[in-house]
C-alpha cells in the first residue's frame, strides 16, 4: 500500500510537470537513470556526513524543460521534476527544481549541470531513541535495527542539490554522470542532518 501510494504521487507530479511546461510539440527532455543508493565516497570527499546505512539500487525517472528565457535573470534554467524508486523499498523521494547546462566552449560535446531543488522522502525522519527508559527489549531492538540500518533524515522535505557531468552524443541523445544529494541543510529540521547521497549515470532524450 505504501509503494503504491507513493508510485500514485509521483505519476501526479511528473504528469502534472509535463503538461505545465511542455510545448504543443512536447518540448524538453526526459531522462531516466540508474544510481548506486546511499554512497558514502562523495560526501567523505566532501564533507557532506553521508549516512552510508541504507542498500540497494535507485531508478530516476523525470522531465525537464527547455530554458526558461523569461528568467534571463537567473541565467535561464531548465525545471526539472522526477521520481527515485530504490530497489529495497529504502528511502524512495520525489524532487522538482531548477537546473542549468553549461557548455564547455561550443554548444555540442561536454557540458555541466548543476541543480537545485526540492524533494520529498518516504524515509525515516525522527526515528525513537533507543535508549529510551522503559521500552520492551524487542521494541529497543526494532530501534537498534533502525538506527544502523535506515538514513535519519529528519524532514520529510529535504534539500536536493545534485551535478552532473554529460556529452551530448546527438541533437537527441546526451548521456550524463549524475550525482545528487538529499538532506535538511538544518533548516528543515534543527539536530540531525544524515543526508542520501546517490550516484550513477542517466541518459536523456530531447522531444
């Protein structure tokens, strides 16, 4: 039942993205990707305390938008809006935001992408103390299990900073190493801030 609602949610959202920002032509692009879930080499390399509790293997689908030219101001980025379903049933998400690609040089070739967004996360959040006084020694091993083996996001709604690098094999096709990041940034939540870090390669389709 859990799946399937979350599934139901995230049809809406990329139904409802679709048809808000695409042209008669069905303009933009869709991607779709496969991520190694919870990866902890990025956010040691960076300091970003990934969580490193959690298995399996994310699919990313979604949809972008051509260049918005009506926001020259903040450098004409792309929205996209996409749905992350892990082979586990671990801390599933839905995200939305903006995004820019930046050439290197010439249009045509490689290029960088990186994004903002906001994202929503059927993971934990808040998970009980297991220490906590006057608790069954099963419930105290149920916490136990959860602690080591689930991310503490804190927030259901998180932060959801990502980067890829992509080649643009076609005028249709482009392939892209993509990295993206969830967590709290202690604004959506004050105290515990383990984030996902997920990281694998995409390819995308332009209409």
């Amino acid at each position: 039942m859990k799946t399937a609602m979350f599934a139901a949610v995230a049809a809406s959202l990329l139904g409802s993205a679709a048809l808000g920002f695409a042209a008669p032509a069905m303009a933009g692009e869709a991607f779709v990707g496969v991520y190694k879930h919870d990866v902890t080499f990025i956010g040691k390399a960076v300091g970003l305390g990934a969580a490193g509790r959690e298995d399996g293997y994310d699919v990313h689908l979604g949809y972008r938008t051509d260049k918005l030219e009506n926001l020259r101001w903040l450098g004409k980025p792309q929205v996209h809006t996409m749905v992350s379903i892990n082979s586990e049933n671990k801390s599933n998400f839905v995200a939305a935001g903006f995004d820019w690609k930046l050439d290197f040089g010439q249009p045509g070739g490689f290029y960088l992408r990186p994004g903002m967004g906001l994202a929503y996360t059927d993971g934990k959040a808040k998970l009980p103390p297991a220490n906590a006084p006057n608790i069954s020694d099963e419930e105290r091993a149920r916490r136990t299990y959860l602690y080591y083996h689930r991310i503490e996001f804190g927030s259901h709604v998180l932060f959801e900073p990502e980067l890829a690098l992509g080649y643009q094999v076609s005028d249709k096709v482009s392939v892209e190493l993509s990295y993206t990041h969830l967590s709290n940034g202690q604004i959506f939540h004050q105290g515990k801030n383990q984030g996902l870090d997920d990281a694998g390669v995409r390819l995308v389709y332009a209409f």
